[in-house]
C-alpha cells in the first residue's frame, strides 16, 4: 500500500520535515536488519477525540523488543507515548497509522557492532483498510504457503523485529503471486502458526481458537484484544496447536492485526470457510469498531487521547 506522505516525523528528540528524514546506506540496521518497530493506529473516537488505541501496550512491547537486541532505548516508555501523541496532532491526523522504529545506526560494521548508534523515529501518516474494506466487510481469500515459519530457538518471534518481516515477505509475495489476498505460515511442525502479519482465528462450534505462542507466532495487542472483546461477550477462547485442515472445517476464520484490524477468511486454498456466514466474526468487528464509535465501552483504558 504507498504511503501518504505527512509534513513531520520525529526523530532523536526533534519534529523534522518528512522529506529530511534520511539515513546513511551504511547504516547497521540496512545491512543486518538490526531494527525492531511498532504499527499502531489512531482512531477518531465519538466520545475523546482522536486517540491512540493501546499506546502504552505497544510502546511497552517496543521498550521489549530494543532490549533482546540490544538496541538503545534513549526514550522512556511515558515520553515515546506522548511522542505518538504528537506526531499525530502535529500533523493534523484525525486518524493515522502510526510507526515507531529504533535500529542500529551508523558507525560499526559487524553482525555484533555493540558499540553502534541507536536512533529512533516515530512517523504518522494516513492509512486505510490494509486488506481492503471490501475485504474487511466480505472477507478475503488465503492460501498456505509453502514457507515455513522459523523454529523456536533460531530467532525470538516474539520480537517485533525487522529482521523477522522477511519471512512475512515470502509469505505474502508468494499468495500474491498467486492470486490471493494474503498468505497463512505454517510452523516448523507443519501446524498453523499466523498469516503473513496477522494473528489468525478459527471459530469451530461457537469456540474461538487461536494458536499458542509456540507457533512462532507474534502474539499481537489486537489478537489479544480481541480475546478479551471476546470472552466479554460470553465466548470460549482457546489457545491450542492447530492442524491444517482445521482451517478447512472451520466455521470461520479471520485475521487480526494493527493493520488488518479484524478482516474475515473467506477461503483457504480455493476451499470456502463454512456457510459463508459469520455471526462470530460480525459480533467482535461490532465491538471492536464500537470502541471508537462509542457503542463499546472502553473498560479497560485503551483509548489514549491525542489532545
């Protein structure tokens, strides 16, 4: 999806003009993908105004993530929220997806290099529906791909780092190639691990299952949000190794991410997901897109206000 360019992005203490936000080809995180990032949105909400949705989750994960790799963290957890607060209204985004990012910068070459720069920016900018909204409100069409996700023990897929994208790039490329929305990664096992940047859901008997962590799969702030609008509304979830053919009997599926929000499983590999109904799915993109229309009550502080 291109990006639609704002007027600032912060970075290393300071508002800057988009256009000068550069860096040097020799940076470290260029060569070695030594990066970690964040995807948040801002939300226009009905009854606060513009708010970030989960900042402190997501900046928390960030400080985490700087951490296993070493890269440092100038910024405490409270300043980088208020960043994200900033860069959103100092653009004048009445909603945005938002991108902090830390790497290595330059000044050391070598896979280790402890003594390389850190810098970080944070950037906003709009951004719709990333499977589209005809897929948000029709669902959309998976395949498994034939790549496999990396082995527990190999790299931490519970970072959100750069490195691990480019694993989610063979994935994706190779479902787009061949004509679907998005791919779905199998774990080392051959069981279900997550699509390409998206947690993954099967509803199967009025249950909700999603894969464990040990799935090599990155347990995303809107998958658990989603678990918790979902026990909120009387379901089971479960979090269980799944097979693939699972997804063949499931009743529905879905994804969920930052970017994809919560967006339907019309098909796996050309096979259609159960009836074609989803009263599961429906009810959870109900209360999820209720948080900013004010039809959900925020119990549970996850709207930030801008102003």
């Amino acid at each position: 999806m291109p990006i639609q360019e704002a007027k600032l992005i912060w970075r290393n203490g300071k508002m800057i003009p988009w256009a000068e936000a550069t860096t040097h080809v020799l940076t470290h995180g260029l060569h070695y993908g030594t990066s970690v990032f964040e995807g948040m949105r801002a939300y226009n909400t009905k009854d606060k105004g513009v708010c970030v949705f989960r900042n402190r989750e997501h900046i928390e994960r960030f400080h985490f993530s700087a951490r296993v790799y070493q890269i440092g963290m100038k910024y405490s957890v409270e300043e980088l929220m208020q960043v994200c607060r900033d860069v959103v209204r100092e653009n004048g985004l009445d909603s945005a997806y938002i991108r902090p990012v830390a790497y290595l910068g330059y000044g050391e070459m070598g896979p280790a290099s402890k003594a390389a720069p850190s810098d970080i920016a944070v950037a906003a900018f709009p951004w719709g529906a990333y499977l589209g909204e005809e897929g948000l409100k029709e669902g959309i069409d998976v395949a498994v791909s034939s790549w496999r996700r990396f082995a527990p023990g190999t790299v931490p897929a519970g970072v959100k780092a750069g490195g691990n994208y480019l694993s989610s790039r063979l994935v994706s490329m190779e479902a787009k190639d061949r004509g679907f929305a998005e791919g779905i990664g199998l774990a080392h096992d051959g069981t279900v691990s997550e699509g390409a940047g998206e947690n993954l859901f099967l509803v199967m008997k009025n249950k909700i299952i999603t894969p464990p962590a040990s799935a090599s799969i990155l347990s995303g702030i809107t998958r658990e949000t989603v678990m918790t609008l979902a026990k909120k509304a009387g379901y089971e979830v479960i979090e269980q190794t799944i097979a693939r053919e699972s997804m063949y009997a499931a009743d529905e599926m879905f994804l969920t991410g930052t970017a994809a929000e919560i967006t339907p499983v019309r098909s796996v590999d050309k096979l259609t997901v159960g009836s074609g109904d989803r009263p599961v799915t429906s009810k959870l993109q109900e209360m999820f897109f209720g948080l900013f229309t004010g039809e959900t009550k925020d119990e549970w502080g996850w709207l930030d206000p801008v102003a």
